[in-house]
C-alpha cells in the first residue's frame, strides 16, 4: 500500500512536471492536460519517493515532478515489481508495462548530478479505468 505525495503535469515535454495536487485520468490516454497522454504503453510514470529521498540525500535539490514524473508515492519499490503489475487508487486502475527509460541527453538533473533516477527507478503505467487521483490517496497492488 502507497501514499500519494504528489500528482503533477506538464503541459510541454522535455520540461519539469508540477504537482497540481489531483488530477483525472483517462482510460487508454492518460492524465487530462498532460504532455505525455496519448495512446501508447507509457500514458503515467511513476516514482518511488524513496527514491527520491535517496537522490536528496546525495545533493539534489529537486522538487516532486523534476524528473517528469506523474505520481510520486510512498511506500511501494516500483522497481521491484513486474511488469503487468495492475494498481488501484480510487476508481483508477493502471497497468505497469515498463521499468526504467533511457535518459535524454539534455536532463538538466543529469547535467547537474552526473546522474538521474528516472531511468532506472522509474515506471510506466497505462490507464485501465479512468478517475480522479488526488495528493493523500491511497494507491495499492491489485491481487489477482
């Protein structure tokens, strides 16, 4: 079971996500207003805030939705868990289809830190059931 910390957009790629406090999202696209909705396999990424906490503690000054990010939340190690994963918040429901990215060239984090967690922390989601995730919700692991 996670906690939502942060839900955040961006209305441009290539630019950082801010947290917007809730967002909806849509079935087979995605968050509503965000640069990475669309009909593909990788419509939310998600972070561990641990993670996150980790990469602070080495020197990152870096807020919720830097690493372009969609959710972050405590709790859960989405690295560890395999794809096909289904999760539930609320009336959503997601599907992991991807751990980790290939990071691009000009990440403002990398050129600061030397290195950047996304590509190897972060996950991918499709949206299954569309609805509304809002900050201090609670997201679990979908059993079978």
């Amino acid at each position: 079971m996670g906690n939502v910390l942060a839900v955040c957009i961006s209305p441009k790629k290539g630019t950082e996500k801010k947290n917007v406090g809730s967002a909806k999202f849509i079935e087979d696209w995605g968050l509503e207003n965000d640069s990475h909705a669309g009909k593909w396999h990788r419509q939310v990424s998600l972070l561990s805030h641990d993670k996150v906490e980790e990469f602070r503690a080495r020197g990152a000054e870096v807020e919720h939705g830097a690493f372009g990010e969609n959710l972050v939340v405590s709790g859960i190690d989405f690295r560890t868990l395999p794809v096909g994963t289904h999760f539930v918040c609320n009336d959503v429901e997601l599907e992991l289809t991807q751990i980790g990215k290939e990071c691009h060239s000009g990440c403002a984090i990398f050129q600061k830190m030397g290195e950047c967690i996304m590509p190897r922390e972060g996950v991918f989601a499709k949206v299954i059931h569309g609805g509304t995730i809002s900050v201090g919700d609670t997201l679990t692991i979908k059993e079978d």
